[in-house]
C-alpha cells in the first residue's frame, strides 16, 4: 500500500478555482431570506388529522426503501449508508411537511397582577414587571428581560419558561396616519368609539436572545395604536387588517364591520405610501370601494367560513387601485368561542357571537392604474381576520 498523488488537468483546476472563489464569496453576503411562498404546497388538506397529508404520507417510500436497503446491504458500509440517507430523508422531508416554515415557533407568555404594571396616559411608555415600551411616534424601544419559570397558558398556549431577552429599537419611515380624528363612532347618539393611529413602516434593529441564543436582527415593522370604551369583540363584526411592503409601496388595510347589534357599518381604510413616506393613495370610507370574495374555505378548528382570495376594488378621481390577498397560510387561530366554558357559549349564542381570530402569511396583488397608466406588484402579506359575528348576507362579507 502506498500514497498516490493525482495531477489535474486544467479543466478540473479551473473547476475547482471557481468552485473555491464562489465559495468565498457567499461567506460575504448577507444572510439570503427563505421565500415564505416556498412552504405553501398545492395540496394543504388536512386528513385523518394529519395536516398537509398527502404532502406528509408521500415520504412514506422513502422510509420503507430506506428500511429495505439497511436490512439487504447491511454488511457493506457504502450502500448502508446509501441508504441510511434515504431512511432519514423519509422521517425528516415528513417532520418538515408535517408543519412547513422557517422553524419552530417559540412562545414566552407573562402574565402580571396591576401592581407590577405602570401605563403612562400621556404618551406611550408602559412598564410591565422589569420589561418596558416607549416612544414618542418617531421612535421606540421594546426592552424585555428574562423572568423567573412560572406556567402561563394563553391562547390555549402553555409557557412555563421566561428566559428570553428582546432589546429592539424602532424608527419610523413615514408619518403616522389616523382617519378623520382618527374616533370610529358606533351606536345610538355615538354612544361607543374606537381609536386608531398607526405607523405603516418603521426600520427596527437590536437584539433577540431565546434559549440560550442571542442573534442581531434588522428589519420593518409597523405600529398601531388603540383605545375605546367598547370591547372589540362586543364591537365589531369582524375586520380585516394587514400591512405589507411590497416594490416600492408600502401598504395597509383595515376593513372594519360593526357589530349586528349597531347596524354593521362598514369602514374600509386603506393607504399606500412609497418608499419616501409620501401619501400615494388614501381611502377612509366605504364610497367608490368594493369588496367581493372570491373563493373561501371552512376553518377546521373553529368551523367557521373564512375568506380565501378576498378582492378590493377602489376608485378616486383618476386612481383606479385592485388589491387582491390570497394564498392563506394560518399562522395562528384562537378559539375564543370553542375554547370557552359552556355558560358563555351559551352567552355567546343568544348574542349571534362565536368569536374567533386567525393571523394568516399570504400574498397579495397591488394594481394601481392612474393617468392611464398601469403598474402591478405582488408580494407576502401578513394579515390577520378577527371574525366575533356568524355568517350574515349583510355583513359585506359572503
């Protein structure tokens, strides 16, 4: 036995230097971000409680092949790992498909009594235990420090484990927006409002620590901020919100229907702004705006139907907008009506309520036609529907 040395020929070392240079100059760019559209398959049905089954059991092969070839060949070392390969695609392309993302979803919920909770009325500074919120419109900071263990279910969710350590800072890319004076008025003689102001972009830099890890992160956010002497769920029918930044646009819904009891008015605010923060369109009542469901489909969870390719037509003057969102991916559903003791179902029955709110990633179509001239952008949206009411023809909704 002895060493051998091989000599390349030019082709091969032209190959290996390309491969080389590419290599190194991938360790200089930036982290490249996984497409969301990516973990939406075209079959998401859910069968004999498996999610996206087809997608799952179709991993099956893999693992029985897998297991046929470590039994036949497990004398000689190269194919047995061949097929150990082939065993563990199996398990791990099932575990992915099972639940498609980026990662696992991390939950750190706190729960305070009033004496730990300090909330400012004159400006946005809130004081939770020892974490913290402020800001003033143009800027803000999120500070939250790790916390003794202490069990907490929310949202049917339980968290025992507060280690995580979020510092974030927050700067504002556009001007805050409110409709009107930004008070949504319901009911007889005004009785009951709803605030809103938001901030449709903000850049946000700092640092998140969970388990142990603490990573930098950059990226935009949005805010909004809200007050009222009614409860949501006593208020609304449902709404529709999302943000999204999308070519060089960044844009917000807010579709909002009252509650059956005061009269389900509809008011859709809508607002595209560019990447300067300058007001490119602005829509803050239900005149020259239409809506019509395109397609929908009945939540498994709560059995109720939700919309899922929803259009929005708006007209003004010269501007002609379509806003189109579909693609629904559910990243979060809180059955506040399942979930409840039978007294308030019952509670909710008599009120026409079954309250129930789901956070979607999905994508949305921009069409803005103005002077004539047309441009079209499609891009991910995060947006969520907050549904308290039953399905009714007068809703604006199905």
């Amino acid at each position: 036995m002895k060493l051998t040395s091989v000599k390349l020929d030019r082709p091969e070392l032209v190959f290996l230097s390309l491969m080389a240079v590419s290599l190194a100059a991938l360790l200089l760019l930036p982290p490249i971000a996984q497409d969301q559209g990516y973990h939406r398959f075209a079959d998401e049905r859910t069968l004999l409680g498996v999610p996206n089954f087809w997608n799952v059991v179709s991993n099956l092969p893999f693992i029985a092949v897998g297991a046929v070839g470590l039994r036949q060949f497990y004398r000689n070392p190269a194919t047995l790992m061949l097929f150990l390969g082939v065993f563990l695609t199996g398990f791990g392309s099932s575990y992915y498909h099972w639940d498609p993302s980026d990662g696992t979803l991390f939950w750190d919920y706190r729960l305070y009594d009033t004496s730990q909770v300090k909330i400012d009325t004159k400006r946005c500074d809130l004081k939770f235990g020892p974490s913290t919120l402020t800001g003033d419109w143009k800027t803000y900071d999120i500070h939250i420090e790790p916390e003794p263990d202490k069990k907490v279910i929310m949202e049917g969710k339980p968290s025992t484990k507060h280690e995580s350590r979020v510092d974030l800072h927050f700067e504002a890319q556009v001007q805050p927006f409110r409709p009107g004076t930004g008070y949504i008025s319901f009911g007889p003689d005004d009785t009951y409002y709803y605030n809103f102001i938001c901030i449709t972009k903000l850049t946000v830099t700092g640092k998140i620590a969970i388990d142990g890890e603490s990573k930098k992160v950059t990226g935009s956010a949005y805010y909004n901020h809200q007050w009222f002497n009614i409860s949501p769920i006593n208020g609304f029918h449902h709404w529709l919100w999302g943000r999204q930044n999308v070519g060089s646009y960044n844009v917000m819904i807010y579709d909002m229907v009252a509650a059956e009891r005061l009269g389900l008015d509809q008011v859709p605010l809508f607002t595209i702004d560019d990447q300067q923060g300058n007001r490119v369109f602005e829509s803050t009542s239900a005149e020259g705006m239409d809506i019509k469901v395109l397609d929908s489909y009945v939540q498994e969870q709560t059995g109720k139907r939700y919309p899922k390719t929803v259009r929005y037509t708006f007209d003004q003057d010269d501007t002609h907008i379509e806003y189109t969102i579909s693609e629904p991916k559910e990243i979060n559903v809180i059955n506040i009506y399942g979930d409840a003791p039978e007294p308030v179902r019952s509670k909710f029955d008599q009120m026409r309520m079954r309250p129930t709110y789901t956070r979607y990633l999905g994508q949305a179509k921009l069409a803005i036609t103005r002077n004539g001239q047309s441009e079209t952008v499609t891009g991910p949206i995060l947006y969520e529907f907050n549904y308290a009411g039953v399905e009714n023809p007068d809703a604006h909704l199905f």
